[in-house]
C-alpha cells in the first residue's frame, strides 16, 4: 500500500460480530448462578454447587496466557477460536451427565476447567483482534467485541433458568452445549485478521489521535518495566471490588430491603455491558492521553459510588438501584479500558500475550475479592466494612492511572 490512498476496510464489520458472536458464547458463563440452587438440592450442599464457577474464574485467568501465546505463535485468529468453542461446547456437553455422575468432581473438570480453559483461548485473542482491525478506535472497538461478553448472560439466564425448569439441569447443560456450539463455531470460522497494510495504515493513520509506542514489546520486555506492573496492580484493584459485588449483590440487596433483590442484579449486568463501548469511545476522543485520564475518573467515581452504598443513603430504593447502574458501568468499563491501555503502552505485535498477563489481576481480583467479602460478612454481619474497603483500593487504583498518564509519554513515538 503506497502513498496517502486509503485502504478500504472491508471485512472489519464482519469480523466484529464474529468476535462478539464468539464473546456473547463466552460470556454465558457469567449466568451460572441460575444453575445454584438445582446443584445444591442434587449435592445437598451450596458450596459444592457453586464452587465451579469459582474454578472457572481462575482457569480463565491463567489459561488466557496460552491463549495469548498461541494467537502469537500461529498467526491466525481462527486456531484459538476454534479451540475455544470446541472446548466450551464440549465441556458443557460434558456437564449434562451431572445427574448420573454421582460426584460434583465431574463438574469441577468438564465446567469449571474445560469451559473455563476454552474461555482463556478464546477471550484474550479476540480482544486483540479488535484492536488490530481499529487501531484508530481502538477503545470503541475492543469495548463493542466485549459487550457480547457481559450482556449474554441477561438472555442466557432466562434462557437456562426456563430450560432447567423443563427439562432438569442435566439436560440444560446438553441444550445450551449444543447452542454454544451452533453460534460459536459458524462464528470462529468467520473471523479473521485484518491484512497488514490495513494495521500498518490505520496505526499511521491514528498517531496524532491516539498512541502509538515506540516499539513493541514482547512479554518478557514488558515484565520488565514498572508501568506493566502498575496496570496490572490497577486492574486488580478497580476491577475486584466489581467481582465482589457481582458475588454479593443479591444478599446486599436484601440487606438494605430492597423490594426485589435480583432486579439489582439484573441492572448490574446490564450496565456491565453497556458501560464498555462508551467508555473505550470516551477515551479514544479524548486523544493520546485519553485511556489513563477516563480511568482515573472512572475509577475515583466507582470509589466514591462504593462509599455511597456504605451509608444510610442505600436504604433509600431509587437511590440504591441507581448506584448499583453506576457502579454496573465503571466495572464494564474497566474490561474496555485495560486492554486497549495495554495497546497503548506496549504495542499491537504482542497484544494478545501482554494482555493476558495483565489479565491475571482480574483472574486474582476474581478469587480474593468475593471470598474476602463472605469474611468480612460473617465477621461483622453487614457489607459496611467490605463497601468501605472497596471504596479506598478503586479509588487507590485510579489514582495508579493518573500516575500511568506521566509514564506514557515516555511510549510514544
């Protein structure tokens, strides 16, 4: 591609709903808890049942480094998505033989690992893949391909609920298998990477807008500077209080009297997906610096939103469900805002192994954070401590980015 004639960038659409087709596949792991209360009564306990998910969480962390690194070594986006809707698919189908397999151990491999190891190949790679369409736009586009991620749960979940009503939580499991495997497999074999001159044009293109680093850097570089750490610590921390309450929010509902305890669920989720586009298009129109500066506001509002619960003020019911919206937003924003920050700071050449190292504050965040909450519930008998505590880290891990937006100018070109 010579000279200043623009590319056309024909298939990035496409290759968009692909990637959220596969993500909205991904995501239905989020409405796991409508499988709870079936597996509690099968198991007679609601440890066991709920422990799945939980494994899930931290297989999807770690397991996004092989994700990562795959995508890198082969090239091609189509290998780890088709590994990853293989694997989710199977694992659900897997998971139907809960009520013959006596042990809840069958589900701790085929649904906790298998589906959780299939989310790790999956996710990762096809964030990066956004970025590599819309480097210009990088925030608005990785927000949009993760959307599908956070907003499949709200059908899933009726979806499932319905299902287990009718036909038993075996056969449930084998249903939305076979669903999964009808839209992510036709959606795997549809997504592709943009050719290089597009990425070369639009990065060019895109300089006096948003950042362009240096260099790349490959994982090991990355590792090796303070500011890979720093994001990671900030997503860790704005993100775990989110997870939290995520875990919670149906107790904390009930706490504060609220008159229908999943309603703040359900509104919860559906700001967590709404929350991702707007906030990478935010940060994209606010220029070279915008990703660090809509973090630090973002989060320092998601604090002060965490310490608004704590009070008395949360009794108040129109103004608990519009906090519990608020708070929905910034946690989506954060899973918009990290990857396309990595981008920034690191390059798009290892995109997908970079972030899946800082991926795994989110992974961590994701098993500290709810489990930290249920001891301090059981130690005071309220969620006031825990709100406080969720407060200062978001707003601690704000004030990191604000720190962030001084270290990238040391990046840019």
């Amino acid at each position: 591609m010579t000279g200043d004639v623009s590319p056309k960038r024909i298939g990035g659409v496409k290759a968009l709903a692909a990637s959220v087709a596969i993500t909205s596949v991904l995501g239905s792991s989020y409405a796991y808890s409508v499988y709870v209360e079936p597996l509690a009564i099968l198991w007679e306990s609601t440890f066991w049942a709920s422990l799945p998910f939980s494994v899930l969480i931290a297989t999807f962390a770690f397991s996004s480094i092989i994700g990562g690194r795959l995508y890198a070594r082969k090239g091609s986006i189509r290998v780890p998505a088709l590994l990853s809707m293989g694997l989710t698919g199977s694992g659900l189908l897997l998971s139907s033989l809960v009520e013959v397999v006596a042990t809840p151990l069958l589900l701790l491999a085929t649904y906790g690992l298998m589906v959780g190891f299939g989310n790790g190949l999956g996710y990762v790679p096809i964030v990066a893949l956004a970025r590599k369409w819309y480097p210009d736009k990088a925030g608005l586009a990785t927000g949009v391909v993760i959307l599908g991620y956070g907003g499949s749960a709200l059908a899933f979940a009726p979806l499932k609920a319905f299902l287990i009503e009718e036909l038993g939580v075996g056969l449930t499991f084998a249903a939305v298998g076979l669903i999964s495997l009808a839209i992510g497999v036709p959606a795997a074999m549809t997504v592709r990477d943009p050719p290089q001159e597009i990425v070369a044009y639009f990065s060019r293109f895109a300089k006096k807008r948003v950042v362009i680093p240096k260099r790349d850097y490959k994982p090991g570089e990355a590792l090796k500077t303070p500011d890979f750490w720093l994001l990671w610590a900030s997503f860790m921390l704005t993100a775990g209080p989110g997870l939290m309450l995520i875990g919670h929010m149906a107790k904390l509902a009930a706490l504060n009297n609220m008159p229908n305890p999943p309603l703040a669920v359900s509104i919860f989720s559906v700001m967590n997906a709404l929350g991702r586009p707007p906030a990478g298009w935010v940060s994209d129109k606010l220029g070279r610096f915008g990703r660090p500066l809509t973090m630090t506001v973002f989060f320092t509002a998601q604090g002060l939103l965490f310490y608004a619960l704590s009070t008395p003020l949360a009794s108040i019911q129109w103004l608990f469900f519009l906090t519990v919206a608020a708070l929905g937003f910034f946690y989506g924003s954060s899973l918009a805002l990290f990857p396309a920050a990595t981008g920034d700071f690191f390059g798009l050449k290892h995109l997908s192994e970079n972030y899946s190292l800082i991926f795994i504050g989110w992974g961590l965040s994701g098993l500290l954070f709810p489990s930290l909450g249920s001891y301090i519930v059981d130690s005071t008998g309220g969620y006031e401590l825990a709100l406080i505590l969720s407060s200062i880290l978001s707003v601690a891990g704000a004030l990191v980015n604000l720190y962030l937006k001084k270290r990238l100018a040391l990046f840019l070109e």
